[in-house]
C-alpha cells in the first residue's frame, strides 16, 4: 500500500467487493523523533515517574494490606452487610489491581481468589469466615514475605489451594443455577487468565 499525504478516504472497487481506505490522521498526533533523541516521550516521562514513586510502592501496599485487614475486622463484628462486603471486596480488588505496579505480583492470585468468593456467592451471609480469614492471612503473608527467594512458588502453591477451595464453594452455593455456574468456570477469553 503506498503512503497517502492526503486526508480523503480512497475506494478501490472489485466485482465482488470494495476496499476502503480511510485517511491515516494518526500521522498528525506522532511526531518523528529528533536527533539525538530530544523528542517528548510520554512513556518514557511516566517510566520514570514510576521509577520515583518506587520508594513508595511498599508502604502503599502495607496501607491496602491494613485496609483489607480493617474490613476482615468488620466483617467479623457486623456481619456481612452491604457496606462490609463492597469494604471487603474494594481492598481485595485493590491489592489484585495494583499487585503487580507496585512489586508485590505473587499476591495478585491469593486477592484475585477473595475477589471471586465475594463477587460469586449468592448469599453472602453463607460465606464461611474462615474462608475469608484464610484468603486475607495469606494476602498479608505473601506481601510480609515477598523479599523471599521462594515467594513466587510458596504464593503460588498457596493460590491454588485457595482457588480450590474457593471453587467448591462456589460450586455448591451455585449448585441451583446451573448457567451461573457455566458463566464463572468456563475458560476465559483473554490467553493466560486462567493462571490467577
């Protein structure tokens, strides 16, 4: 296809077909990079932003990691009401969602896992507590040792009994809509999320 400098869309016509060739506007918005590399690069700005933020990125994830232990607390004492739950829920999506940015991605499993408990169980008053204690213990556990050499494969063996259990619960509180449960254990669209 040879490069167009105009901004109109072209239309080849064939007997069965058209082929439409729409304007290439991207053009405008990247600019060449200029000698010596002095150009503005977004992505480079925000590496670097990340790199400064870095010293941070521990003591942020110990303050999610209290917040998830605030909510287990309160889950304890008031039940699992409404507020208690998405309290529960929002720090376990947290730590899963920022896992990985800030240094802690062997944790991502064990938040992921709670996640699905909470998001999948029709009656959350059924939820064991033991069940939630043994998902946030191990969160705190996996984030307390991540400077580990064998953190990754101790997380991991960790995840995969709770996703287990978390499964068979699921299974069984599930176990009287029968398309819910198609819709939560079949394989996922996106290659490689099965593995959390």
């Amino acid at each position: 296809m040879a490069n167009r400098k105009d901004a109109t869309s072209s239309v080849v016509t064939f007997a069965d077909h058209e082929v439409i060739t729409p304007p290439h506007a991207l053009r405008k918005a990247v600019a060449p990079a200029g000698p010596g590399g002095d150009h503005d690069d977004p992505v480079a700005r925000a590496e670097a932003a990340l790199v400064n933020l870095s010293c941070e990125f521990s003591d942020w994830m110990q303050a999610e990691c209290e917040r998830l232990e605030a909510a287990r607390q309160d889950v304890k004492t008031l039940g699992f009401s409404e507020a208690a739950h998405n309290a529960l829920f929002r720090a376990a999506h947290d730590i899963k969602g920022e896992a990985a940015t800030f240094g802690y991605p062997e944790v991502a499993g064990a938040a992921e896992s709670l996640c699905r408990l909470l998001e999948h169980t029709p009656q959350l008053t059924k939820i064991p507590t033991v069940l939630v204690d043994q998902h946030v213990d191990a969160v705190r556990a996996i984030i307390r040792e991540h400077t580990r050499p064998d953190v990754a494969e101790v997380a991991a063996a960790l995840t995969r009994r709770l996703r287990e259990v978390t499964d068979d619960f699921l299974k069984r509180e599930n176990s009287f809509r029968p398309e819910y449960l198609e819709s939560i254990f079949s394989p996922p669209l996106v290659p490689g999320a099965a593995e959390t």
